[in-house]
C-alpha cells in the first residue's frame, strides 16, 4: 500500500515537473511572439534602433528566426557588419536555407565584397541548380564585369526555366549582342517587344544590330 502510494506521488511529481516546463515553454514563446510582432510595428515606422532592441531583448543564438530577424534590421540600419554576423549565425544553423543566404547578399553587396557575393550565389547552386534569381543576379554580375561568357551561361539557364520572362530574356540579348552573336541577339530583343512593347532597351539594342525592321529567319 505504501508502495502505491509513493508510486501516485512520483507520477504527480514528474506530472507536475513537465507541466512547468510546459508552461515555461509557452510562455517563452509567448514572450519572443510579442517581440517579434513589436519590431515589426518599430520597422513600420522606420525605428529600427528599438526594432532591434526587441529581439535582443529576447536573443537566442541558437534560433535561426531570431538571427534572420536581426540580420535584416542590421541591414536596413545600415549596420552591415552586425546584419553579416546574424545572417552568417542563421545560414549556419539552416545550412540548406536559401532565404539565409539570400539576405547574407544584402550587406556583403552594400560594403562593395562582390566575390564573397559570387561565392554565396555558387553555393546555394550547390544544392539548387535551377535556382532563377542566383541564376540570374551571377548573369548580372558576370556581364558587369564583361565576362560574357559567364554571363550566358546564368541568364540562359534562366531563360530555359522560364522561356517569356522579360528579365532575363533581354539581358541573354544583351550578352549575345556584346559576344557578337547578331542572329541570336536579334531574336531575343524582338521576343522581349513581345513581352513589352515598345521597351527602350530591346528597342536600342535592334537599332545596333541595324536590323529594328526586320524579321529574324527561321
């Protein structure tokens, strides 16, 4: 009977114990919730000092949501090397996260640190080849630089993806005109008309080729 006893007692006990560690939980996440939905309401109104402020308030490294917060209010306060450390913090803790290093670009771009740029697009590649948007920012990047080359090789891949997209389909023009490549870029700048009529860039760019009324051959 005693026994019993201390058997109904331990269970209470450990009942008990794991209830407080439910409520603690949901009150932390209550607490983080309220801080999150505050540095909103402080982004809104341009405050990031105190946007900020609320997160640290609550700060766990070890939360991915926390640092990717962080990272981009550092950014947006122009404070790039704290933006860099939290959006680092978070890409390690998601390895496979995209959106991590997605706003990594942000500030490394805004302190001029373009081949750690072109390092971070070639690593999300890695895991996603078909990725448009680092597809299409390396083209970018790789035609200021006039390695047409490069280039063609991003902006194609997106065009491939996405045949009528206008972003990419008059840069592959562009790239093509610059790598002497008339027959291709006239088909592309045309096609862009037919995504945007009247658009001033593919428009230029027939008026180089010296061909604006003429039909590419099939």
């Amino acid at each position: 009977m005693e026994l019993l006893k201390k058997s109904k007692r331990n269970i209470f006990l450990i009942l008990f114990f794991f209830m407080l560690i439910g409520n603690a939980i949901a009150q932390d996440f209550q607490t983080t919730g309220t801080a999150f939905e505050e540095s909103y309401k402080y982004e809104r109104e341009g405050d990031f000092s105190n946007a900020i402020n609320q997160l640290k308030a609550v700060y766990d490294s070890d939360s991915y949501e926390i640092n990717l917060r962080l990272g981009w209010l550092n950014y947006q306060a122009g404070v790039f090397n704290e933006s860099i450390s939290h959006y680092q913090r978070a890409a390690n803790l998601k390895p496979y996260a995209e959106e991590a290093k997605f706003g990594l670009v942000l500030p490394k771009a805004a302190i001029g640190k373009w081949d750690e740029v072109v390092n971070i697009y070639k690593e999300i590649l890695k895991v996603s080849p078909n990725q448009t948007v680092a597809n299409y920012r390396l083209g970018l990047i790789f035609y200021g630089r006039e390695d047409f080359e490069k280039a063609h090789q991003h902006f194609k891949k997106v065009v491939d993806l996405y045949p009528f997209g206008y972003d990419a389909l008059i840069m592959l023009a562009w790239t093509n005109f610059r790598m002497g490549k008339s027959r291709e870029a006239l088909i592309l700048f045309q096609k862009s008309l037919w995504f945007m009529p009247n658009d001033p860039s593919a428009l230029e760019g027939l008026k180089l080729l010296g061909q604006a009324q003429e039909s590419p051959s099939e």
